[in-house]
C-alpha cells in the first residue's frame, strides 16, 4: 500500500488537501484557500494530510495552544476525510498520529469541537477515547 502521512508545507502540497477540506467546508474558494493556510500558519496553523496511491484522502488542521483552562494542548481546527474515501480507516490513521505528536510535545490533552450531525465522525472520537466535555457556542457578527 502506498500510503503516507505528512505535514503539508508546499504551496503544492497545500492546495493538493484542498478538496478534503472543501467536503468539510464548503465555504472555502480555491483561489482563497492557499493564502488563509498561510495566515493561519502564521498563527500556528499546521496540515497534516493522509495520501493514498498518490491521492489525499483525509487531512487535518491542528495547532498546539496554551489556555487557562486546559494548559498545553493539541486542538484540531479540522479533520475530514473524502466523503468517497470513508471506511478506510483514513480519519483514524491520522487521528493516531495527532495524538502521537501531541503525547511528544507534552501537551496536557487533545481537543476539538464537532457539529451535531457528524455521527460517523464522533463514533471515532468515542472510540479513540475523547469524552464529550463541554458545549462550544458562537456568536456570529454579519
């Protein structure tokens, strides 16, 4: 099997995940997405990406951040694998390597919010041992 996980860095590299991440959010625009990576990176931002036969099925966006409330933790912004590509193991490949690199950066945890209806994707944070902790709110400015 020719399957490898790695940080995107590449302009390239980048704009290759860009269809997994257009599945979990449609809103983004190809000529939009490489320039928000950089801004985000410049904040943190990293993309892991999982590719098989050449191809990126299943990527994630993580940074490591401090807060009050949790110390040191891994927070993944997004993870989403091909809507064509699920039940491969895909999502949970790289979920176990964010969870290697947050025990090797000596985070405190690994946290990450989910909408409501992702049922596929919280039956593998439960099985991964994530506990439903808190409710996220948001207040949206027009």
């Amino acid at each position: 099997m020719d399957t490898r996980i790695f940080i995107a860095q590449s302009d390239q590299e980048i704009q290759n995940c860009f269809p997994a991440f257009k599945a979990l959010r449609p809103h983004l625009s190809a000529s939009n997405f490489l320039p928000q990576v950089r801004r985000q990176q410049a904040q943190g931002y990293q993309m892991l990406a999982l590719e098989h036969e050449r191809r990126i099925r299943s990527a994630a966006g993580f940074r490591i951040a401090e807060f009050l409330a949790w110390g040191q933790i891994l927070y993944i912004d997004d993870l989403i694998t091909l809507p064509d590509q699920t039940r491969h193991g895909y999502g949970g490949k790289l979920l176990d390597w964010l969870i290697a690199h947050a025990h090797s950066r000596q985070c405190q945890g690994l946290h990450l919010d989910s909408g409501y209806m992702r049922h596929d994707a919280h039956r593998l944070y439960l099985h991964k041992g994530f506990q439903l902790s808190s409710h996220h709110l948001a207040l949206k400015f027009e």
